[in-house]
C-alpha cells in the first residue's frame, strides 16, 4: 500500500496532501501512549473535562470556515454543507460536555441492616475508533465527546479518504488542553489498523461507522479481549408518502433527504414509496425540484450536489441505476454521468427513476448515491412491508397528516429512527442508531455516553 496516503479532491481529483501511513509499531505505542494516560484523565474531575469540551468546541467554530474547505476539499461535498457538518460537530461536544457532569450512581436500599449498596460508574478505558469519510467532522466527535467527557481516552483511525478534517480538529483538542495522549489520530487502511486496534488488551472499546460485513469482522475479532462495542452500520432508508402527506412538503423533506452530501449517508432516503392515489402529482413536483439542483465543484457556493467519492462508488451507483433501467423502471430526469477515470473525478447527476420493483438492486442494497427511485403502494400495511423487507434497520421516514396513519407506522416501522414529516432528524440530544443488521448501541443524547461507561456494584457489610 505505500508508506503515503493520497488525499484528493474527488471533484478534480487532484492531490490536495500525502499523509504519512503510521506504521504497526507506532499505532501500538499510541495505544500504549493513551492506557496511560487513562491512569490520570480518568481521575480528573467531571467539570474540568466539561471545561475542556467546551473549550474544544468554541475553537472548533472559530474554525468553522477552514474546517469547512477542508471538509469540502477532501470529501467534495457543497461548501454549504460542510458548515452545517462542523455546527453538527461541535454540538455533540457541546451537549457531553454538559453531560460530563451528570453520570450519576446511586444507593439501593439494603436487604439486610447491616449492609450498604452503592452503584458508581467509571470509564470504560482506552477507546479505538473508525470513522468514515462522508462525515469526517460529526463521526468524529460524537465518538470522541462522550468518551472523553466519561473520562476515557480516545485514539482515532479517520478513512483514508478523509483524514484531513481529523488531523485538524485533534489538533484543536490539543491547542485549548486537552492532553495530546488523551485524544490521539493515527493513519492507515482499515484492513491494516483494524486488526490492531481489535487484538490490543489495551483496548477496552471499538467504536465505528461503516458497513455492516466490516462491523460484523469487528465485533468477531473483538471477542477474544471482550471488548464493548458499538457499530453504527449500514441503511436502506425508506420514504413512504402517505395518501393525505401535504406533497409539497413531502417533495422538500424527500429532497433535503435524499441529495444531502449526493446521497452519500447512511439515513438518506433509499427507497421512496408514494401511494397510488397521489403518485403522479408527487413525481411531477419531484422531478421540477430535481431538475433545478446544481451539479459541480463544493467550493462553488452554488453547488447542491458534489461528486461521488470514488470510483468505487460510482460503478455501484451506476450499475444499480442500469439494472434499474433494464429491467424496467421510466427515467423521469438524470441517468447522466460526467466523469474521468484518468483524472480520477466522478459525478453523477441526480436522477429520479419511477415504476421500480422488488426485483431491481437499488431496492435491496444501499446505494449511497443522488438517485430516487420511486414505487408505489395502496394500503399502510403494503408500504411497511416493503419498507421492513430488509434486513437493515437504521432510518425510515413518513408523511401523514393522519395521526393514526403516522402513530401506525411509528409502531410498526422496524427502525431505530424515525421522521415523521421530518426528512433530518438527527440531532446531538437525541439517540442514533439502528436495529437489526444496522448496528448496535447509540451515538447522541444521554444514551450515547453508556457505552464508555461501567457500572460497578459495592456491597458494603458489618455496619453495626
């Protein structure tokens, strides 16, 4: 693989950085580097760590512009969103920072006079981290705020795509005081780190962001050390549009959803099912929008979509979209590509694709591309399940103004998040996560510093 990595701009395919691959060696003194210092984080108190957060966050907006054409820079996402990623960031410091303060034990009244019960809670340890390049700043931070405001120390392997935006913000950990021990990076390939990070005793947690086979190979060779984990994997989202949705407002939420970062996250709308009785009226205002978004360069402020990633990403977009096609499904506007292999850039224009089937991949994998294919359903139970026949289970998303339609699907949707006439849903206080083959454990709110926490139970006896 080289002793480099090449960080380039997918929009151009430039070479923006060669960052050093750190070797075996290294990787295990930094794990070595943060056991360590868990000797001494653990121990200081709740306020100075939330001190510390809070100061890590007011540097990290002060930044927000440069983070922000990083982010774009390496990533291709629109500059726009790039500044939403590096708010988003800093708000999951901002809220562990706050609940730093507010791991509380407690006392259980004793089965016996003589006796006392006393719960506390304690850090995990030493956490090792994977991230993935479509967030370079947000799955960073909501893994590293709540270990290091449980008092764990954090050691971070970003994707090889996008290491760029992790660099910067560990170093800004580091300028407000945070030790450099307690938060450290290191660069690599998963295949190479991964493995490392699983085999180390000193690792007492595994926290990632990615595919679901590659999470599942964490957590089997995460087994022989018992390490926690928490896997935040795949999605095949899907959009239902029910009878009564106000379409207008369907249309912009299945927009704001589905376009985001061009389609590249993993709770954007996969599959958008419409009810027969509004189909035609729901594609005509879609595909108007669709038309209006510009395709191009994320530095470019007018920019709504950016480039695919790779050319890994692209040829499964593109196949999906061709089998679509041939077994099928109407193009109502897109299927148009602009790429160079040469150079190494790859577009996708947005595309909506209407009359898809069951049969056809792009409703049964995750595309993580700018395409909307849309089917059709005409009763609730039809639509949850095509919407549950998956074995994914992270996001879904419906339009209802009946509250008996919506409070239907909320209870029988099998997905750990739910929007309701809500197309972005995530937020730093509330939990995040999927069920089924989308992972385990939740990033976000007061459920999202449980995982760096042990529970440890004293009884104390012989009171007189």
């Amino acid at each position: 693989m080289g002793n480099t990595i090449q960080v380039k701009n997918p929009a151009t395919g430039n070479i923006l950085k060669e960052v050093d691959v750190t070797s075996a060696a290294d990787i295990e003194k930094a794990l070595k580097q943060g056991d360590e210092a868990f000797k001494s984080w653990s121990k200081v108190n709740a306020h100075e760590r939330s001190n510390l957060l809070k100061k890590w966050s007011a540097k990290i907006k002060e930044e927000t512009e440069q983070l922000a054409e990083v982010m774009t820079l390496e990533s291709g996402k629109p500059l726009k969103e790039s500044r939403g990623e590096v708010a988003y960031a800093a708000s999951y410091i901002d809220w562990y920072a706050e609940e730093a303060k507010r791991i509380y034990g407690r006392t259980i009244p004793s089965h016996s006079e003589s006796k006392r019960i006393v719960v506390t809670k304690e850090p995990v340890g030493l956490v090792a981290a994977i991230t993935p390049w479509n967030f370079p700043a947000a799955m960073m931070t909501r893994k590293a705020a709540p270990a290091l405001a449980a008092g764990c120390t954090f050691v971070v392997k970003p994707a090889e795509e996008t290491p760029l935006t992790t660099i910067r913000l560990v170093q800004l950990a580091h300028e407000v005081g945070i030790p450099e021990n307690v938060v450290q990076y290191v660069n690599g390939y998963g295949a190479d780190v991964g493995p490392i990070f699983t085999d180390s005793p000193l690792v007492r947690k595994i926290t990632f962001t990615g595919s679901t086979p590659v999470g599942k190979l964490l957590m089997k060779n995460s087994a022989a050390t018992m390490k926690h984990v928490s896997m935040e994997l795949g999605g095949h989202a899907p959009l239902i549009v029910a009878k009564d949705a106000d379409i207008d407002f369907a249309v912009e939420q299945t927009l704001a959803s589905k376009f985001r970062n061009a389609g590249q996250t993993c709770i954007c709308a996969n599959r958008v099912l419409v009810h027969e009785a509004i189909a035609d009226e729901f594609s005509e205002k879609l595909t108007a929008r669709v038309k209006e978004l510009k395709v191009g360069n994320g530095l470019v402020e007018q920019t709504d979509v950016g480039p695919v990633i790779n050319a890994t990403g692209y040829e499964k977009i593109h196949t999906q979209i061709e089998d679509a096609v041939g077994k099928g499904a109407n193009v109502l506007y897109g299927h148009k590509y602009d790429k160079d292999d040469e150079k190494g850039y790859y577009f996708v224009h947005p595309t909506v694709l209407e009359n898809v089937g069951e049969g056809m991949s792009i409703m049964q994998e995750e595309t993580f591309g700018p395409v909307i294919p849309l089917t059709t359903f005409r009763e609730n139970e039809e639509a949850v399940e095509i919407a549950n026949n998956t074995p994914f289970g992270l996001a879904a998303y419906f339009f209802t103004n009946d509250y008996r339609t919506g409070i239907y699907y909320q209870e029988n949707l099998k997905f750990g998040i739910l929007g309701w006439n809500d197309g972005a849903p995530s937020a730093a206080h509330a939990p995040f996560g999927g069920m089924k083959e989308s992972g385990i454990g939740r990033e976000g709110g007061p459920e999202g510093i449980e995982p760096y926490i042990e529970t440890k139970y004293l009884s104390i006896g012989g009171i007189e």
